[in-house]
C-alpha cells in the first residue's frame, strides 16, 4: 500500500485589516457572480498570478531606499 502523499499546505498570519479586506472582496466576488468563494481561492489566485509584480515592486522599493540611506 502507497504511503499518502501530504499536501504540504501551511499557515500564513495575516493581520486584521487585510483579513476584513479579503472578505470584503469575497463578497464582492460573490454579489457579481453569484459564486461563493473561499479566502483560500482569492489568496491563491493572487500569488499564482501577481507574485513576479510583487517581487518586482518590493526589489525596487528595497533598493530606493537603501539609495536613500546613502545620500
């Protein structure tokens, strides 16, 4: 018998504001579409297609900031 595979599946803490955010925007989702989504999904959906913008953007912030420090 095959042993299960596990998902590898973790926790990420989020603070209040962003929690009541997403939740916001689930309700939104489903009031449009008549769907109801899970936080899991819209979390996902944004780092399966917006990780390369957000790497992209905290590299250049980290960088002017640290040409700041030196001027």
């Amino acid at each position: 018998m095959k042993k299960p595979v596990k998902r590898g599946d973790t926790t990420v803490r989020i603070n209040e504001e962003r929690k009541l955010e997403i939740k916001r925007r689930i309700i939104e989702i489903g009031s449009k579409t008549g769907e109801v989504i899970k936080a899991t999904d819209i979390t996902n959906h944004l780092i399966d297609h917006y990780m390369d913008d957000a790497v992209k953007d905290i590299v250049s912030n980290i960088q002017m900031e640290k040409k700041k420090r030196v001027m």
